[in-house]
C-alpha cells in the first residue's frame, strides 16, 4: 500500500510543478525527500537564501519540518526574505555571509539580485549573463566561519544532525572551508557544481567534488539547477553524504 501512496504522491507533485512551471525541481525535491527523512535531517543551514525561495520549497514540497537558518547578506532583499520567514517559527533569517574568516568583506550586489556574491564576475562568462552578472554597487558585510557559528547555534536550536545547502555564487568552498573541523558534523552538503566560469576565481566542478570526497563526503545526487542553457550546461548542484552516515563497507 505504501508504494502505491508513494506514487500518487509523487504524481501529484510532478503535476503541481509542471503547473507552475517548475518541473527542472522536480529531481532535486525528490532527493532532497529522500535524503532528509533517511538521515533524520533536523536542520537546513540555507546559505544564500535570497527571497527564501529554498526554505518555501523543504516547507511545501519536501516535506521538511526542522529548523531553517537561513542567511542572506544582500540587504535589498533581507526585508522580504525576513517577511517570510516570519510566518514561520522554526525559520530564522540572518543578514551576513559565511565565509573562510570572521571579519569583513565588500559584497557585490549584481544587476540581477540573485547573481549577488563575495566575488567578482569572470571576464569570459557566458554572453547570456552579461547584463544581469554585472556589479551595481557594493556593501560592506559582515562574514561568519561556521565553526565559530555552529555552537552557538545549537545552543539556540537545539539540532544534532544539520545539512548545509550553499548557493552563493562562487563561494561554497570558502564556506566549506570555513567549518574547518566541524564540517565533519555536518550530515549532508548541497553545493553548486560550476562547469562553466561565471565568477573570478570559481572553483570547477571536479575540484568541488574531489575536496568533498577528500573530507570523506560522497556523491548522492546530482541535478539542473535551474531550467539549463541548452546545448552548454553552466551549473549542476549535488548533494552528498557524510561517510559516517553510511553503512560500514559501503
């Protein structure tokens, strides 16, 4: 009975998304599902929020009931993403970056909101880009390691077994690197694959996985990030899970 629930309930959701034009999310939420229940996920550090359109989608179609802590450092959009978390007590917002320091840093906020990083657009991204990868202005912000972070926010939110889901434009390393030692504590990471260079310095996609696989994280899923640019694939995201998690010999 259990399989046949499953499969309505998957149907229904692939019709929902294609209703609302979002069908490319469809393999990244069935994952996301999957993983998150296994591995008893109870809290999503969602790091580069933007609007919070990644904590609406665990809420409403990935079923996911834990704590989101959810940073966002650009501050033209922090007032709407603070808005909708609002509705939301197990959502916390945050105005700052993570990074590889505590410290400082000028944040590039680009023509289109979403390209917004800590580092600069690459001379040689693609055409489609241009206009929209493009630095208006720059902020000052303020940068966080997560391991100085983590402890403090588990003293706060009491979760024991968090997953990291990077969107920031050309910096998941930094951010990675930033939990030094506690990035073992982490069960699971999502971070976007870059293939082709839309920012100064992006580290490539096999460099990406190769440092994860380094620090004993495994490939689980890998998925479009976003309706493609077809024929040329810019950007993938993966999710991949702590060794530890796994069976012994798997």
């Amino acid at each position: 009975m259990n399989r046949y629930v499953r499969e309505l309930t998957d149907r229904t959701l692939a019709l929902r998304l294609a209703v609302a034009g979002r069908t490319h999310q469809y393999p990244e939420i069935q994952a996301l599902r999957r993983f998150l229940s296994t591995f008893a996920i109870d809290c999503v550090f969602d790091v580069g929020a933007n609007r919070g359109q990644y904590a609406t989608m665990l809420r409403k179609d990935a079923g996911f009931g834990g704590t989101i802590l959810s940073f966002e450092p650009n501050p033209d959009i922090f007032a709407e993403l603070s808005r909708h978390a609002s509705k939301d007590a197990k959502w916390h917002v945050f105005n700052l970056a993570l990074s590889d320091f505590d410290g400082t840093a000028s944040f590039n906020i680009m023509a289109a909101d979403q390209f917004s990083s800590l580092e600069k657009p690459a001379e040689g991204q693609d055409a489609i880009f241009t206009d929209r990868n493009r630095v208006t202005r720059t902020v000052e912000m303020q940068c966080r390691r997560i391991d100085s972070l983590l402890p403090e926010l588990q003293a706060a939110h009491a979760f024991t077994r968090p997953f990291l889901k990077m969107d920031t434009q050309g910096h998941d390393m930094s951010v990675c690197e930033g939990a030094g030692d506690l990035l073992s504590q982490i069960a699971g990471v999502q971070t976007e694959l870059g293939v082709r260079p839309i920012y100064e310095g992006g580290i490539n996609y096999r460099a990406m996985i190769d440092w994860l696989a380094d620090r004993s994280f495994r490939p689980s899923a890998f998925f479009a990030n976003n309706k493609g640019h077809f024929p040329l694939l810019v950007e993938m995201d993966g999710i991949f899970v702590n060794q530890a998690l796994l069976p012994q010999g798997a």
